[in-house]
C-alpha cells in the first residue's frame, strides 16, 4: 500500500478474466478466485461449499483461498504469511481482519489478492460488500484514503486495452552475500507496467529480496519508500526511518552499494542520493555512509554472479 494509486486504478481493470453475471444465481456454481500460474492476474474454478450458513461458508471460503490449490495453474490465493484474524459480519457487510504482513504485499499484486478474495466472498448469500483492515485499521490506499466496502462494482471487467501496457524487461540487482560483507548479482526477467518508472521497480525489487537462498536482502524488513525520482542524472531515494535499521549482519557498504550498483545498471543513472524522510540529516543515524552524498558505481564488493533467475512477478509502486 505504498504505491500510487492513479497506477494501480488503471491496474483494476486488469483484474478480471471473467464476467459478472448477476450475483448469487441460485443456478449458478460458486466459483473460487486464485492467482493464475504467472502471478498477473486472477482466475478461477468451481466450488460446491459444504457449509449451509453464510457464517460456515465465509471460513470455509478463507480456509480455501489460504491453501495450495490442487491445480498447477493457480496459486494461493492468500499468502502464507497472510493470517485471517477474524471476520465480523454486519448488515451484509462482511468486515476480514488480516496481520500486519497482509502491508507487505506490494502494488499489482496486492490489487489481485485483494480481487479474488472479495469476488469470491460476494458469492455468499448474505455478503453484499466486504471492508480490508489490517492490524486492526481500515485498509487505505497509498495516497491515505480509505478503500472501504468492496463491491462487484469495485471491480471492472474492460481489461482489454490495459493488457497492452505489461512490458517485460531484465533487472539486474545486487544483493548481499550469506556472510553480508559482500554483494552477490541477480538477473532477474520480470514482467511490469510501462508507465512505471524502472528506478522505482528497482527499488521495489531490491525490498522483495532475492531468491537465491545464498544471499540476503539488504534494505531493512518493513522499509517504506516514499519516493524515487531522477534528476540531471542523479537518482534520489527517499525512505522512512526503518531504513536506518540495517539488516541484521549487512555491512553498511553492501547496503548502500546494493542501492547505487543496482540503479546505476540503468543508462539513465550516474548517481545516487539516499534520504531519509527527504533529510540527509536524521538523528538516531548509525549508517557508515553519509545521507545526502551522491554516491557512484562501485562494484569493488561484488564477488559472485547469478544469472537467468526469472520471476513472473509484476510490482507496481
């Protein structure tokens, strides 16, 4: 939820790969939503719920959306590190309760968890919306604003001419070594929204961590970037305070030259600021580099390559 939602308006549009009939047909199967083998968009099968009540059918319907699916072509719906606390039911308004980690899923595929949870729920005769809080508050989208009850109307079908916007591109990406006094090299091909600016994806990737079980994330859990903007050549980065954290065993060279090598693989960028709350001076600061200094490409730590890691994965800020 730290991105931009003009993006990620646009994005619903790419939600559904099915239509919306009229809801609750008493002839019509339920039917579960998952995320689809490549992780961009949501897809479904047929469900013949055993529970009878409304109450039975919505922790029936969360239970299955928190398991692996049978198929090969879905993925779970819910993550694993995604709890359902509980769920409170109030003039056909049904209230879903998540942990804090539900925070850490990320622009695009935050919108199609989001999706095919609620469209899945809508089905039970007795939902007519469902309302997202986590960690006990509203869900609120990047810019602050409360999302609120979601509807069928939330959620539109004319995804056509969005489709044409996913690009696909390399990423190359520096990630800390087991030991975290060096960088180990990524590639990873990722599929993502053109109007998003690659810096940006950078940065999202970089807190998404590798998966490479030989290498570490260097940016602290739980990091919110603010902004990513380029001027005359220079990269500025702009994190909140859990920035100045540091990853537990991470030299504050791997982590700040994870930063710079990683944006700097791009043409456009020669060098790069780190902020913090948009100041190069925050107190409480233990980093062994200076905020507010541009940094260029240093690739002296790099000891280890890996290459063709591919991620299907699409992450909009």
């Amino acid at each position: 939820m730290k991105k931009t939602y003009r993006i990620l308006a646009m994005f619903a549009a790419l939600l559904l790969l099915t239509g919306c009939g009229a809801k609750k047909e008493q002839d019509q199967q339920m039917q579960l939503f998952y995320m689809n083998a490549l992780g961009d968009g949501i897809t479904s099968e047929p469900y013949e719920p055993a529970g009878t009540t409304t109450k039975e059918q919505i922790g029936e319907v969360l239970q299955k959306l928190a398991e692996e699916p049978d198929s090969v072509d879905y993925r779970r719906t819910i993550p694993a590190n995604v709890e359902v606390l509980e769920t409170h039911l109030d003039k056909n308004v049904l209230s879903v309760y998540f942990n804090r980690d539900y925070q850490d899923l990320s622009g695009y595929t935050e919108v199609l968890v989001r999706a095919a949870i609620v469209k899945s729920l809508l089905q039970i005769d007795g939902v007519d919306g469902v309302s997202f809080f986590v960690s006990g508050e509203p869900l609120l989208d990047s810019a602050g604003s409360l999302v609120g009850s979601m509807t069928e109307e939330t959620f539109i079908d004319d995804y056509g001419s969005e489709t044409k916007s996913l690009v696909s591109t390399k990423l190359t990406l520096y990630f800390a070594t087991a030991d975290g006094q060096s960088l180990i090299k990524e590639d990873m091909n990722v599929y993502y929204n053109k109007n998003v600016p690659k810096e940006r994806l950078i940065i999202e990737y970089l807190l998404k961590g590798p998966e490479d079980s030989d290498a570490l994330a260097v940016i602290p859990a739980g990091t919110k970037i603010l902004n990513v903007t380029v001027t005359d050549g220079v990269c500025y980065v702009n994190f909140d305070n859990t920035f100045l954290e540091q990853t537990t065993g991470v030299s504050s060279d791997v982590l700040l030259y994870s930063v710079v090598d990683s944006l700097t693989e791009l043409d456009h960028i020669n060098k790069v600021q780190i902020l913090v709350n948009g100041s190069s001076t925050v107190q409480g600061n233990a980093l062994d580099f200076k905020l507010g200094t541009s940094y260029e490409r240093d690739t002296s730590l790099v000891n280890r390559v890996k290459t063709e890691t591919e991620y299907i994965t699409i992450e909009q800020p």
